[in-house]
C-alpha cells in the first residue's frame, strides 16, 4: 500500500473538528486563562485569599464559564470560518461568566463575611479568557486560510491583470476571494508610467515598459486576463501575438456588473478568435425597434438556425404580442423553444414545425396567426452542397420565398425582412444564384403591389457576408480540426472572406428591417476582408500549437462554385448612405414582376421534374451575371454565350 505524505499535509481535506471537541477546547483555554489570571495577580503582592480558595475557584469559574459556552453556543460555528458573530457570541459568554461569578463572589462575602475571590482578579480573568479564546479562533483561521490557500495556488493560475480601472480592480478582487481559486493574481500592468511603486490589493502595478510577455515571464505569470474593453485592437492583436508567441494565455474578463449570481471565474474565458477580427461596436435604435415590434406578431423562418434563433432571442428582447420561430429541423426547433422558454417566461412563444415549400401548410399557419413582421431566415446556404443537389435550392431558396412573400402581401403583413448573402452578388455557384433570384422576386413584387396599394406590405432585402460561429461555417470547422489534431484543410492560399459574429449581423438585420420602407436591398458593412489562411494560423496559435508543425494545414484546392472573394456589390450597382454608419442601400432594383414571375415558374417546374439541365439554363437566362465557377455547369454558360452571340449577329 503507497503512502503519500502530500496527502497527510493537505488541510484542504482536514474534516471539521465536532462541537465537544471545540467546547473541550475552549474550557482548556479557560484553565489557561485562570492560571495566567492568577499570575498576573500575584505579580503585584501575594493572594492568600486564592491560594486558600483555589480548589472552590477553580471549580466555580468553570462551571459557570461552560455553562455559558452552552447557553451562548459558543462551540457551534466552525472554527476555520470564525466571523463577527462568533466574536459576539464569546464575548455574551464572557460577560455572562463575569456577572454570575461576581454574583457568586458577593454571595460568599455575605454568607462568611470574606470575599471567594479579588475582584481585581475576576476583571483579569474577564479580559484575559476573552482575549485567548478571540485569539485562539483567529490564528486557526488565518493558519487554515494561508495554507489551504498555499495549496491551491498551486493548482490556480497565476495571471496579470491588464488595467486598473474600476473594473480591474473589482475583478482581481472577486478573483481572490473566491474559494476554490480558478486564478492566482499577482500583479496589474498599466501603460501609465505615474502608479508605478503602488500597488493595488496587496499586489504590484507593473509599468508596461517592455513586451508583455518578458514582463509576464518575470513575474512568473502564466496567463494575463484583458479587463478593459475599451482597449483598442491593434493593442489587443499585439498583446495576443506576443502570448501565443511565448506560450501564454490570453483571457478576456467580463463587467463585474454584468455577472450576477455565478462566479467572476466562470466567466473569464480563453480569447476567441471573434475578439481579435476588425469588428466595431453596433448602435442601434432601441427606442424605434421597439415601437416597430412591441405588440406585434412577429414570425421568423428558419428560426432554428444559426442566424434565425439568434434573431428570435433578440426580438424575445422587444416584448412581442407573440413570436413564432417556424422550422422544419426538429430537434434544433425544439433546443430553441426550451431556451427562449426559460429565459423568457412571460413571451408568448409557439413553434412552428413546417416546411416552406408546402404551400397549403404555410398558408393554414398564416391564415390562424396572420404574423405583422416577418424575418425570413429559411434556405439552404452550403455551396458544395448545393451544387451537388441543385433542385433544392430551387425549392427552398426560390420557391419556399415565393410562397412566404405572397401570403405576406396576401395576408397584409406590414414587414417582411429577407435575408441574404454576398454570394449573390455575381453569382459563381447554384446557391448564390438562387438567393439573387429570390432577391429578385421580393423586390419586383414589392414594387408591382405599391403601385396598386401604396400602403402594402413593405418587402426589405438584406445582404452580408459570412457570419463567424454560424452552423457548417469555418471557424467551428477549424476548432474541431485543431482539437483533433489537423490538419487544418484550407481550399486555397489566397482565399479570402468577409466576417461578422452571430448577434452583429442579426442586430443589422433588425435595425435594417426598422429603417426599410419598401424595396431596398440594404448592404452591411462587414470591416475589412479576412485572409482564411492567416485567421487558420491565427486560430492554432490561439490553442497553443505552432502552424505547420504541431497543427497541419492543408491545401484541398477551391470546391465547386468557390470563390477566391466575395463581393456585396456587382459591377453595375452602386451604394447609398443610410443614417447607420454599417448599413448601406444597394441601388439595385428590379421592377419585372411578369418576368421574374414567369422565370421562377420555368425553374420551379423543371426542379420538381428533375430537369437540371434546364433549370440552371432558365437561372442563367434570369440572371445573367450568373457564370459557373469551379464547376460542371461551366458549360452552360459557352452554350449561352454562344446563343447569345448568333442572336446578336442575326438581328
């Protein structure tokens, strides 16, 4: 059988000493404080009086000491965890004891005529066994504190705090009360040369003079926790670069006031990629999102997607008359409806399980629930995928749209917001396409309804790029290649992406759905273009491995109908400011409703009977700016092009 000595000195796993344990403990410290009491009296001149009496005394003054240990439950609380209460409860005691042997003494003066005890005696016995039993529970407290707290130092982890702001400081103190400790601090770092030589909590302030990481190193930090969310990018890239270089932690620290019942800890998390894009902070117009949604039936399509939910859990925040989060996945539909449930006790919510391509179940729902705004979230948006199964964006992306946007007109909803993507935007592949035709459809049909009621439903396109988190997206991909091991599969060295985080670009899309008043396609700006190879080496240094070496990357070369960069815009459209610094309108429009009307019902019909050939033709023809990259229908658009050139030289 091993015996590990650790084990025997680990205080942490030291049971609680029982309640007769403590009271034995405590009468010990009495006995000691009558001797010492005796002691200290006879210093002056000698007592007789005790001397013949010290049987009687003794006896007395314990008595009645541990009967007011058990009246006043002085042996009650634990002895580690001694607080104010315990203090006032040895006082009573104290003071208890003191009065009744006082009373006791004067009762032997009456009955002999000579007095059990000196009172001077008694006063140094009240002050001296008040003052072993404070002290007693004291030092035991601080003993137990200073080496449990030794002792899981060890296994915490030691970090700066980077600022000192009010934040800073509340955090590092909310760190080093916590019991077990997650963190160990052991200094703040500060750009401001003047608090130099302070300290803050009984830990230095450290003047960043050099590289963070050389100052970490010195002080022997393992991580530094980032508290301050005003500090710029550029600032917080290169402290970022300078860890990961070095083996270092970065951790971002939230508001204190923004954390309620749980542990500061718990929410003090690794640095995410999302931290580190060109991202700025987004304004919106509360007090009009309000009045556009408050008290209105609001449905959102695709609501159990990665855009669609995180719509629903932010108009759950508008008090809605009721919101309908309507999908056809299951199990995802059902994770959002237990979420919003508990986080949203009072919101009239129902799911909705359908399909937007059945036309009679989508017109049943609109006919009971008759929603007055509609987020339009549903399609299917994985290129590769699409590109293998064509028909389907067909249906979903072209028709499922159709079917939504006349019975909100049909049904005289007053909003109905579509979301879209920059891949429609000269389309390379079936699902840009796709979502440039149903782009198309909304607003030819906005434009065609106005003229005959200019109190219509107002139709509101919305276009952005990729959206990092979101399901099937890189970032998650390159996450759980990296917790595998790699390699990390990149389709090519120069590809490049727009990105915007989850709750960015549904905010966008709430504030652009307030501000539509009918037929624009508003465009989001999504900062500056990411280059995927540098965000995947970014990514594998953030998890502590080094690009190439410990962690793989691996060129799979473009997938069918990839582009090398996405745009927002095409060559013939041009942008228009809104009041919103991120939102721009497209100057975009199409006003063929006939032609549009007539293209969808070519395309639909050759879908449903499987005619791809003749389908991609039809999305051509409608979108001419639709050319095949990377793809087996690269051939069309020869086939088109020639046409096209014999009809030019004929006419």
């Amino acid at each position: 059988m091993s015996y590990n000595i650790k084990d025997k000195l680990d205080l942490s796993k030291l049971g609680f000493l029982p309640r007769w344990g403590v009271f034995f403990i405590d009468v010990c410290i009495c006995l000691v404080a009558l001797v010492l009491s005796m002691l200290v009296a006879q210093m002056d001149k000698p007592l007789t009086q005790i001397q013949s009496n010290l049987n009687l005394i003794v006896l007395t003054v314990l008595i009645v000491n541990s009967s007011a240990f058990i009246i006043f439950r002085t042996y009650a609380g634990l002895i580690r965890h001694s607080g104010f209460i315990d203090a006032i409860r040895i006082l009573l005691a104290a003071i208890f004891t003191f009065i009744v042997v006082m009373a006791v003494n004067y009762g032997f003066y009456f009955k002999t005529n000579a007095y059990l005890m000196p009172r001077s005696f008694l006063i140094l016995y009240f002050l001296i066994s008040f003052s072993l039993l404070f002290v007693f529970r004291i030092a035991t407290k601080q003993f137990f504190e200073f080496f449990i707290k030794s002792i899981r130092e060890k296994d915490s982890i030691k970090v700066l705090i980077y600022g000192i702001n009010s934040n800073a400081v509340s955090v590092a103190s909310a760190l080093k009360s916590e019991s077990p400790s997650r963190f160990h601090v052991v200094g703040f770092i500060t750009d401001e040369k003047k608090n130099t030589n302070k300290r803050i909590l009984g830990e230095p302030i450290i003047y960043l003079s050099k590289r963070i990481s050389v100052l970490m190193r010195f002080h022997k930090a393992q991580g530094v926790i980032l508290t301050d969310n005003s500090i710029s990018l550029k600032k917080k890239n290169k402290i970022v670069e300078d860890c990961i270089q070095n083996n270092m932690s970065v951790f971002m620290a939230p508001l204190v006031s923004d954390v309620e019942d749980e542990k500061v800890s718990s929410k003090i998390e690794a640095i995410q990629i999302e931290d580190l894009l060109p991202r700025k902070a987004i304004n919106l117009n509360i007090s009009s999102i309000l009045k556009d949604i408050e008290g209105k039936r609001v449905l959102i399509t695709g609501g159990a997607g990665s855009i669609g939910s995180e719509i629903a859990r932010q108009i759950a925040l508008f008090n809605p008359e009721k919101l309908y989060v309507l999908d056809q996945a299951e199990t995802p539909l059902h994770s959002v409806h237990l979420e919003l449930a508990n986080k949203h006790p009072n919101l009239k919510l129902e799911v909705v399980l359908a399909d937007i391509r059945n036309k009679d179940r989508i017109t049943c729902f609109f006919k009971s629930c008759r929603p007055h705004v509609i987020f339009h979230a549903a399609a299917y948006k994985h290129v590769p995928l699409i590109e293998n199964n064509p028909t389907e964006a067909a249906l979903v992306n072209i028709e499922g749209t159709k079917h939504l946007a006349d019975l909100a007109l049909k049904f005289q909803a007053e909003k109905f917001v579509m979301i879209s993507t920059d891949k429609a935007v000269n389309p390379t592949n079936i699902m840009g396409a796709s979502k440039r035709i149903a782009e198309m459809y909304v607003q030819s049909l906005y434009y065609k309804a106005q003229r005959e009621n200019p109190e219509c439903t107002k139709f509101i396109t919305t276009r952005f790029g990729n959206v990092l988190g979101s399901n099937g997206s890189v970032v998650p991909l390159f996450k759980e290649q990296i917790s595998k091991g790699g390699p990390v599969t990149i389709t090519h060295p120069e590809i490049i992406r727009y990105f915007m985080t989850i709750p960015e670009a549904c905010q966008l899309v709430i504030e652009a759905g307030r501000m539509g008043r009918g037929g624009e396609i508003f465009l989001f700006d999504m900062g500056d273009p990411v280059k995927i190879l540098d965000l995947a080496k970014k990514m594998i240094r953030l998890a502590g491995y080094t690009p190439d070496k410990e962690i793989k990357i691996k060129i799979t070369g473009l997938r069918p109908g990839e582009k090398l960069f996405e745009e927002l815009l095409s060559d013939k459209e041009r942008t228009m400011q809104t009041h919103h610094e991120k939102i721009m309108i497209g100057k975009v429009y199409t006003d063929n409703y006939n032609l549009v009307d007539e293209s969808i019902s070519s395309i639909v019909s050759n879908a449903r009977n499987n005619r791809i050939d003749s389908m991609i033709i039809a999305m051509k023809k409608l979108v001419p700016e639709y050319k095949s990259q990377n793809s087996i229908y690269e051939s069309f658009d020869v086939k088109l092009k020639t046409v096209f050139d014999k009809s030019k030289l004929s006419s």
